[in-house]
C-alpha cells in the first residue's frame, strides 16, 4: 500500500510523492477524473503518506505503523472525508459551515497536519445556478487556508465548480481507467461474464458510473449490450454492399439497442476504434509485411473476437485511408450526438455516408 501502489495513475502518484517529499504539499488539491479512476484511494493514500510515522526515502506511507493503519481503517482523528448526505444532489450548507469548515480550522490532533477529503465536490454547487452558498463559503475557505490542513476536492465534473475555486486547488487530472480496470470492477461488482463486462466498460467510454447504470437499470431504458454489438459488427462487415433499406434497418437496430443518446455514444466511440483497427490492418496489408505483425496486434483495440475477424473483413474491402476516413465521420456523428434533434436520423445520415466510400481501392494487397 501507498501513493507509489496506486496504479494506473502513475504520473499523479509521482507528482504527489515529489511535493510531500519537497516539504511542499499545496494547501488544496482538485483531483478530477471520471467516476472509478482511483480519486478517492490516491486521497486515501495520500492522507495515509502525509501522516506516516515511518515515512520511506521516496516520503510514502510505510503501512505499517499505528498512523499508516489508522488511515487505512477510516479512524485516523486528522482525516476526515465528507459527502453530502444520501437522499441530496448538493451539499446543504449547514454541512459546509457546520462541519466542513469548522473541521478545517481544527489543530492536528496527532499528526503535524490534517487533511479534509471532500467527495463529489461538484456537488457544492447547486443545479439551478443562482446563489451557491456552499461554493461561497468553500471558497473563503480556500481563500484564508489553514494553517496545518490539506483540503483535497475530489470531482468527476470539475467544470461545474466555480472557476475561483479551481483557480484556487492545484489540479490533477486523472486518466480514464483503462477498459481493463473497468471491467474489472464490474466483473467483481455486478458478477458480469468478461465478455460482458468488457462491453460495458467500452460503451460507457470509461465512466464507472455509466456502465453501472448500463448493466443495472431498468431492462426497457438499459442498452441492450448483445444487440448493440451485433449491429456494429453488421455495420464494419457490410455497410459498403448494403442496400439503402437494409441500412435503415441497420441504423434502426443499433438506435432499438442503444436505447438513449448516453450508449450511442459510446456505441459510435466503438465504431470509431473499429474502423481504427480496420485501418491499421489495411496499412498493414498494404505494406505486405509479416514481420510487423506483432507490433499491429499490439496497437488493435480488439485483438480477438468477432470484432477482430471484423475489422479483418474490412481490412481487405478497403483501403488504410478510406477506413481512416471512416473513423473520422464516425466522430464527427459522434461530436453531434445530443445537439441533433434526432438519433435514428443521425444515424441514417452516417451509415447512407459511410456506405458512399469507395470499395475494393485500387491498393488491394497481395
Ligand atoms: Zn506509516
């Protein structure tokens, strides 16, 4: 355990072990990243490196000694972590005067420092606009800091906070999980087969939170995963020898499957990195090469599966930059969803597009 374990987010975990080992921790840290990054453990360890008694060379936790521990079993007196309540979109603001600010000016009760951990910050500012009390006072917080505390704002939609009180955190992004990790916790979680579960993550683009919706929600407002597969697997394979009603019907299933502009988005994001892979097999095939063959297979999304015997079949119907080409107008669909008044329009006018590139290309390999 510690800042130096936390992978996956390697670059945030250096930068946090440089300043603790500077002696120059920020007085308020953003961390932002999408749901199921790995904010609140690098918060935790953070905490846990900060308070150490043993601290090593590189100044991360030992984990073992009674502070590490303490941390680790959410009874360390210095840290504490605050959410708003359950049944609340937005932190009340007795919660951020009674408790947030009023733990904040605190002294350390065993360590030389405490650290207030502040989950869902977003959640400080209220949907409708208007008035943000609890933003308002957060930000005089941050405005008069502490001496001895660390605030450490953790937000999956960091725009939504006000730009005076970013302006005032130090700023660490954190990279999507990768798919891997994704499915992961959604295999452990909601007892997905892989297969399923590396769908999901896929088509949530790597929000945690979306794909739990995904595989949770209702079954008539959910995606249905298999359908939504099935259709861009017709669409990479056949799209260019499809007849205009066979297209509709095409567009028609994946819009029936995606059930809303949240998996058509991702359902679009797959395409794009289908069409990718297509187009990095086509070079490939174009160049006649075998002996990249190992370092093509490394730079695929799907390296197995239907998708891969998929992209194969379109590898060999076009050329590398037609496919590229592809892949960008999938995009570009992509970048409209939710501003066209439509789906199955948008997707139509996609698929009739797509359709149009040119076939066999005179570079056919071989
Ligand atoms: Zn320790």
């Amino acid at each position: 355990m510690g800042l130096k374990d936390c992978e996956g987010q390697p670059r945030v975990a250096r930068s946090l072990l440089s300043a603790l080992q500077r002696g120059r921790l920020a007085h308020a840290y953003l961390l932002a990243g999408p749901v199921g990054s790995g904010k609140r453990r690098v918060a935790t360890e953070l905490a846990r490196a900060a308070l150490c008694e043993r601290p090593s060379a590189e100044s991360d936790a030992c984990g073992g000694c009674e502070a590490c521990r303490a941390v680790g079993d959410g009874r360390h007196p210095d840290v504490e972590f605050f959410r708003p309540p359950d049944d609340k979109a937005a932190y009340p603001v007795k919660q951020v005067r009674e408790q947030i600010k009023r733990h904040a000016y605190l002294r350390p009760a065993l360590g030389k420092r405490r650290m207030l951990v502040i989950e869902r910050a977003e959640a400080l500012v209220k949907g409708s606009g208007g008035q943000n009390e609890s933003a308002d006072t957060l930000l005089k917080l941050l405005e008069e800091p502490p001496r001895d505390t660390v605030i450490v704002l953790l937000a999956a939609h960091p725009e939504r906070l006000p730009e005076t009180v970013r302006s005032r955190c130090q700023y660490i992004r954190f990279e999507p999980p990768s798919t891997l990790a994704l499915a992961e916790a959604l295999m452990e979680s909601d007892r997905l087969d892989p297969d399923q579960a590396a769908y999901a993550s896929r088509l949530s683009g790597g929000d945690l939170a979306l794909a739990r919706e995904f595989v949770r929600g209702r079954k008539k407002d959910s995606p249905n995963l298999g359908l939504v597969r099935e259709a861009l697997l017709d669409i990479v394979r056949f799209v260019g020898t499809m007849t205009v009603p066979g297209i509709l019907a095409v567009a028609a299933k994946l819009d029936g499957a995606a059930r809303g502009w949240p998996a058509l988005v991702g359902a679009l994001g797959i395409l794009a990195l289908l069409y990718r892979d297509s187009a990095v097999k086509a070079a490939a095939r174009h160049q006649g090469g075998s002996s990249s063959t190992v370092s093509v297979e490394t730079a695929l999304a799907f390296r197995t599966g239907p998708e891969a015997s998929a992209t194969s079949d379109a590898a060999r119907d076009y050329g590398p930059d037609t496919l590229l080409e592809m892949a960008s107008r999938v995009l570009r669909a992509q970048e409209d969803c939710g501003r066209y008044p439509a789906r199955l329009l948008l997707l139509e006018v996609l698929l009739l597009d797509l359709a149009g590139l040119p076939r066999h290309p005179r570079e056919v390999a071989q």
